[in-house]
C-alpha cells in the first residue's frame, strides 16, 4: 500500500510540474498596435532627446544635448509644444562650450506610411539659443528641421529616431552661423483620451 500511495503521489506531483511548463508563457511585446490613438486631438506628448550628437561642418567639433519636450495635438497628427536644451560641445584645440535652447516647436505625423504600430513624422523649430566658453556667453538665433520616426512599444510610449539640420547664429557683429547634422535617439510619452 505503501508503494501504491508513494507511486500515485509522484504521478500527481509529475503531472503538476508538467501542466506548469505547458501554459503558454507570454513574449514581452516589442510594439503595440495604436492606430492614431496617441495623435489625436486633444491629446498631450511630453519625453525628449536622452542623447542627442552632432558633428558640425565648419569647425571639427562634437556635440551631445539632453532636449526635454512637451506639446499638445492642437489637430489630428499636428502637435505644437516647446522644447528646452541643455549640452555640452567640444571643439578640437579649443575650450568645451556649454550650451542652452528654447525652442517653440511644431510636429506633424504623415498619414502616408503608417503602420499601425509606428509613424514618420516631420518637425521643426525656431528659438533661441545660448552658450558659454571660458565666463564670457553668448545669445543666438537658431533653427532645425529634423525627421524621424515614433515606434510604438505600448498605447502611450513611443520610442523615437530622429535625423535633422541644425543652424544657429550669434547676435554679435562678427560672428558667423553654425549649421551641421543631427541625429537623436529618444522617447515620448502620449497622455490623453
């Protein structure tokens, strides 16, 4: 009897362990298919750049920028916001230049090419920009155009990449324009409706 009980036992304890490894076990989702639900009207975006670098064309120097942003869908698939800028740039042979912007900006998500887990988007902005090299700092006049594309991970999060050109100009009588290209890698976060 001893034998019987100890042998069902371990049938059952067996069975068990067997109905565990058989369910299904969930894959983490990679994207999420949202539609236009995160870009409608009336809807918030907030996130930013986490890195963003650059190499310019007149001078060989290297940038890297933190760009929080926030804006509201004022239409389906248009978002108008600002976005504040903090880096540093390091200029070869020269002193690192520290560097601020404040940019109103307006984006707008192409319905052509769509998915219904990602979107290509256009974007520019115009503001001001600022920076400091050795005590003494400087305004300036700046602009960028960038493009990218929102790849959807769940209904409210999108991680971004993002290419574009940058100019700015300072306000002082002899200085020259910089311009050059970007790339960003970032993420935002849609709340809303």
């Amino acid at each position: 009897m001893k034998k019987f009980v100890f042998i069902f036992c371990t049938c059952l304890f067996s069975m068990s362990i067997n109905a565990q490894l058989s369910e299904n076990i969930s894959i983490p989702e990679l994207s999420k298919k949202v539609g236009n639900t995160p870009i409608k009207k009336g809807n918030w975006i907030v996130g930013g750049a986490l890195g963003s670098t650059g190499y310019s064309f007149e001078e060989e120097s290297f940038n890297i920028n933190i760009t929080p942003r926030a804006g509201y869908f004022i239409s389906n698939g248009v978002a108008v916001g600002l976005e504040i800028g903090a880096g540093l740039q390091t200029v070869k042979g020269g002193d690192n230049i520290w560097n601020y912007k404040v940019m109103p900006f307006a984006r707008y998500y192409f319905p052509e090419g769509a998915s219904e887990t990602g979107r290509f988007f256009g974007q520019g902005a115009i503001g001001i920009s600022g920076a400091e090299v050795g005590g003494k700092s400087d305004t300036s006049f700046a602009f960028n155009v960038n493009a990218g594309y929102s790849h959807f991970v769940s209904r409210n999060i999108a991680l971004e990449a993002i290419v574009g050109y940058n100019y700015s100009k300072s306000n002082q009588s002899n200085a020259s324009a910089h311009n050059g290209l970007g790339v960003s890698l970032g993420f935002q976060i849609f709340l809303g409706k």
